[in-house]
C-alpha cells in the first residue's frame, strides 16, 4: 500500500512540474509576443524605444576593418562621424534642406490627384 501512495506521490508531483512548465512557457511566450507587437505598432501609440525621431542614420561607408565613416541626420544637419572600434570622431556637419521632404509632399500630391482623376 505504501509503494502505490509512493508511486501516485511522484506522478503527481511530474505532473505539478509538467504544468509549471508549461506556465512559464506561456507566461514566456505572452512577455514575447507583446514585446514584438510593441516593436511592431509601438511608434503609431507614441512609444518610441530609445529611437528619436529627430536621429536618422542615412549612410555608412567602411573604410578599413572596423572602421567606418557614418552620415547620420540631426534636426536640419548632416552630421559625418568616424567610427572605429575603440571610438567616435566628429568629422564635419552639412546643413541640411527640406526640399528633400517638399519634393516628397510635391510628388505624393500629385500622384494622389492623378489615383483620384483616374476613378
């Protein structure tokens, strides 16, 4: 009698792990999926993750192992930076225009006039 209240001791205590398991994994798995929803669509709600919008990183050159030189656009400049592997140079900084953003605007309007003269 002892063995089978043994016995149906450690098969549910399997059983308690097996479920403990599969929780987690769940819990795992939910932590995960809201993680990569909020990578996903999280700019639409305002989160933005440690990415400025006022940062954008436009070109990247490598000049040798490990060395590059980076373009990268803050507010309304260029900046050029020299990267190694040990540091980060300023090089030189570019005013930038907003024709680029303007011609954009320019030529979304007229393919949006043209979308709505063809229907």
């Amino acid at each position: 009698m002892d063995n089978a209240t043994g016995m149906a001791s450690s098969m549910s205590m399997g059983l308690v792990g097996m479920k403990t398991a599969a929780a987690l994994f769940i819990i795992l798995a939910l932590i995960f999926l809201i993680f990569f929803l909020m990578r996903r669509y999280g700019h639409k709600a305002g989160l933005s993750f440690g990415q400025s919008g006022n940062l954008t990183h436009v070109a990247n050159l490598s000049v040798g192992p490990k060395k590059s030189v980076v373009v990268v656009r803050f507010l309304n400049e260029y900046l050029v930076l020299g990267v190694s592997e040990s540091q980060i140079n300023f090089l030189t900084k570019i005013h930038a225009d907003h024709e680029d953003d303007e011609k954009f605007a320019r030529i979304l309007d007229r393919k949006t006039a043209d979308s709505a003269d063809d229907t």
